[in-house]
C-alpha cells in the first residue's frame, strides 16, 4: 500500500508529459484522392485498332495490373514530376524550415524521397478503386499534393501508351519505307534484265518497248490490229505524242499535259461502251421479279375463281391454280437471280478492264515524260 501513491504519481506525472508532448507536435493533415484504374482503356480509333499495349482481360493479370499501378504512383519517376512542378526542393516549409531561414535548396531526388514518404495507398476491396493519401502540416499543400501525385500519375501513363504507340508508327514507317526502297530497286533490276536481254513482253508493254526505241508508228499499227478499248485508248495517245513530239512551243510539262487529257478523253469514250449492254441484264432483273409476279396472281385468280364454284369446290382446279402461281414465283425469282449473277460477273471484268486501262494510261504517260526529257 505504500507504493501506491508512487505508482499513481508516476502515471500522472508521465501522462501529463505525453499530453503536452502530443501537444507540442505540429498537426498533420490528410488529404484523399480516389483513382480508378482501368486495364482497358477506351480506343479513340475504334475496335478494329488494337492498342499497342495489349489489354488485361485474366483475373491474374488483373491483379498484377493493380499492383504494377500501385508501385507506379508511389515511384520516384511520379514523385519527382511532383517535385519538379511544384518546386518542393527549393520550398523550406516541405522540410518543416521557416522561411526567411538559412536554407539550401535540396536535390531533386531528395525532395522525392520525402515526398514519397508522405504517400500511403488504400486500395477499396472488390473494386478498381485506390485511395491515394497525403499527409502533411500544412492543409492545403496535402490537398495540392495529393492532386499533383494523381496528375502526374495520368500524364506518365499517357506518356508510356502513346510513347509505345509512336515507336510502333516509327518502325512501321522504316518498314514502308524499305520495302518500297526493295520494290523499286527490283523494278529497275528488271527493266534492266529485259533491257539487256531484250525481252519483249505483250500488250502495253509491248508498245512501250516499241515507243522506247523510238517506233512510234509501229506502235500505232500493232494498236490497229488488235483494236479493242484498251488499243483505243494507246493509239489515242500515241498519235498525240507523235503529233507533240516535235513542237517546239511547248515545254515538256505541257505536252504531258496535253497527252494525259487525250488519254483522259479516250477513256471517257470507251469506257461506258463497255457497258453498253448491261442494261440488259438489269432489265431482265426487273421484268423477271414482275413476270413471276404476273404469273403468281393469274395463278392465285384460278385458284380462288375454283373456290368460288357452287358446292363444293373443285379440288383439281384449286391445286392446278396453286401450282401454277408458285410455279411462276419459283421461274421469276430463278430468272431475276441468273440475271443478276450475269450483271456482276460482267461488270467485274469491265471494273477489272477499265482499271487496266488507268494502268495503261499512268504507264505510258511515264513512259512520254521519259522520252521527251531525253529529247530535251
């Protein structure tokens, strides 16, 4: 019983220097950021572009996903983004310094290290939801840090998609263009190859080569014999680069531009008298559907013309009238498809004709803009 006044002066004594200890303390403040992480994010590009990055769609890779965020926004490359933007390695008051004192401002990374000290992270269970806390002395810098910290966050995370992004664009662009470094050296081997070789190969080429050696009217002759659209259109343009060939008033640019419109106009002209006899095939698209359903209502009159007989109705009749209404949609439906097969089989080979003279065309305009510069 003695020590009990001891013991109960003791508890008073050290609770009275906790309390004014605890009192002495400067107050922290915390402020509370709430971030959503989403592993896969929305694709300005539509769904057919598929992000570089990959997407997180295994429960796994989910969970690695979070945590791989987590270490990112406590890293030092988000702190020191803060530090940076705010200043904190030249700001005494995030050291717990008054200002006006001696203070030399601190390294960059040290600033980070306190920064990051102040940092804790509470992710919410069951959802893609963090809460990113600061604390600090001062309230309104907590407020401000935890708002640069989430900012930061999202600027290195945009950085990092579009960084992968832009690399993929470079090494595809490098890839384009070596291949088409490839492709024109393998064009010139093989202008070359046949230059030496003398090769002479068919169609436009053919007259090509014939113009290349300066055989103009061979060219137009071998067009005349084989006739057709495509001939038509090369004659047009031979004889307009015989007839320039030795006009002297005009530059070289203008008598490619002149031959490119009667290449055009050539084209223009035999173009639509390659489907000059489609319309047949959509008239028969049309008439046939209307035929069948010509049919299909004589047929349906006999029928219901049987049913309208006093008594009872003629069985034979009724079927027959039945029949021949299904028979005429069934011919009409059949002729509309075959015609309509017809249409696209012939317009793909005319599409595929008229882009061989485009062909033909480009092809031989190069090959004018060539012989005039070595005229030149």
């Amino acid at each position: 019983m003695r020590y009990r006044w001891w013991i109960i002066f003791t508890a008073l004594a050290v609770t009275t220097l906790v309390t004014l200890w605890t009192f002495r303390l400067p107050k922290v403040y915390q402020a509370t950021v709430t971030l959503e992480y989403d592993p896969n994010p929305i694709s300005p590009l539509g769904s057919s572009v598929e992000d570089v990055g990959g997407q997180v769609s295994h429960f796994l890779m989910s969970r690695e996903f979070f945590e791989t965020q987590n270490l990112i926004i406590q890293s030092r490359a988000v702190a020191e983004r803060v530090v940076e933007h705010l200043g904190l390695a030249d700001d005494p008051t995030f050291f717990g310094q008054e200002r006006g004192t001696d203070w030399a401002p601190v390294a960059k990374e040290v600033a980070a290290q306190r920064l990051q000290s102040k940092l804790t992270l509470d992710p919410i269970k069951d959802t893609r939801l963090v809460r990113l806390k600061v604390r600090d002395t001062d309230p309104e810098r907590a407020a401000t840090l935890a708002n640069m910290v989430a900012s930061a966050y999202i600027e290195k995370t945009m950085e990092d998609r579009l960084g992968s992004t832009a690399a993929a664009a470079e090494w595809l662009a490098q890839q384009l263009d070596s291949t088409r470094t490839q492709l024109n050296d393998s064009e010139h081997a093989l202008h070359e190859f046949k230059k030496q070789y003398n090769v002479l190969s068919v169609s436009v080429e053919n007259r090509q080569n014939l113009l290349a050696e300066d055989k103009i009217e061979e060219a137009i002759e071998a067009c005349n014999k084989q006739k057709g659209s495509l001939a038509n259109v090369v004659r047009a343009g031979l004889v307009r680069y015989r007839d320039l060939q030795k006009d002297k008033s005009l530059t070289n640019d203008q008598k490619i531009e002149s031959i490119e419109k009667s290449l055009e106009e050539a084209t223009a002209l035999e173009v639509p008298m390659l489907s000059r006899n489609m319309v047949i095939f959509s008239t028969l698209a049309s008439v046939s559907v209307l035929i069948g359903l010509f049919g299909t209502v004589l047929g349906m009159i006999r029928a219901f013309a049987a049913l309208a007989q006093a008594g009872a109705p003629d069985a034979l009749a009724l079927s027959t009238g039945i029949s021949e209404a299904l028979i005429n949609t069934a011919t009409g439906i059949l002729g509309s498809v075959l015609a309509i097969l017809g249409y696209n089989m012939f317009q793909s080979r005319i599409d595929n004709y008229a882009y061989k003279i485009d062909e033909a065309s480009f092809s031989l305009t190069e090959t004018f803009a060539e012989s005039l510069k070595s005229l030149s």
